[in-house]
C-alpha cells in the first residue's frame, strides 16, 4: 500500500478520532517530508483564543509519525514503533491554520535496518515545526521515536 494522505486521513478518522474531529489532516507525504495542517477552531481551542497545545501535538506527531509508518511499511517486516519522549516550545498563538512539516525522513532507514540487523530496539529523534498562515513558526516539537523487531 502506497501511503497517500488521503489513507493517512482515513487512518485518522478510524484510528485516532480525537485527531480527526480537531482538524488534523496530512496534506503531503514524500520520502523524506510529511506536511499536516490543522485550523484554529472552537472545538480546538484553548481559554486564551488560540489552539490547545495538544492539538498542536497530534498535529505534530502524526508529521512524525507517518514517515515512521511509511517506512515500516516499505520493508514488510514486523516493526514496532513507539514515542519514548517528547518535548517542545511555543513562541507565538496559534490561530489560523497551522502547518507542521517533518523533514527527518532520512533519521528512520538507519535506524530501521540497526533494529532489523541485531534485533535491539533503536532511537532516533526527529522535529516537526508549526508554521502559521503568515510563514512565522508558532511552536517547535521534537519526539523521540523507537523501532524494535517484533518478538525480540
């Protein structure tokens, strides 16, 4: 299966439902970028006028996260994928339409053939940043990923 932001949309809508009603869309997926927008809307948003953070997280993750799937997928093994932590910053509100943009494709492939290779888990961080309509960055997110064969 080609990974095409409209499955990943459809992924959304059946597998994360919270992320799906506040908005969250991908919008791009290549080898080694993933775009997903989210507008500022009442159901999103926070008692300061301006979208919750958690929003802004799943947002975040799922530009992450969906490189790291994609991935996967592409080297039809059995690989578990797991957020061992995360961090991030805000440097403006988010209001508008919010777009977050990975470009750590090129972090997963090393660490998926080391966890392929000896069968021990990986870790590898990658960062996806907000940008609002105006092209001024809102919050920056870093999450840590590991990969790890399955039965091992």
């Amino acid at each position: 299966m080609k990974f095409t932001p409209a499955k990943l949309n459809s992924f959304l809508m059946l597998k994360l439902p919270s992320a799906w009603l506040c908005g969250v869309r991908v919008k791009k997926i290549e080898e080694e970028t993933c775009t997903v927008k989210v507008r500022h809307r009442r159901i999103n948003q926070n008692p300061f006028n301006s979208m919750y953070f958690a929003v802004q997280a799943m947002a975040a993750e799922l530009s992450t996260g969906a490189l790291v799937m994609s991935k996967i997928q592409k080297k039809n093994q059995k690989i578990s994928m797991l957020v061992a932590q995360n961090n991030s910053s805000f440097s403006k509100k988010a209001t508008g339409k919010i777009t977050f943009s990975c470009h750590d494709g090129q972090k997963i492939e090393a660490a998926i053939q080391r966890t392929l290779e000896t069968g021990e888990g990986q870790t590898f961080w990658m960062t996806s940043k907000g940008y609002n309509e105006e092209g001024v960055e809102v919050s920056s997110f870093n999450f840590e990923w590991t990969v790890k064969v399955k039965g091992s």
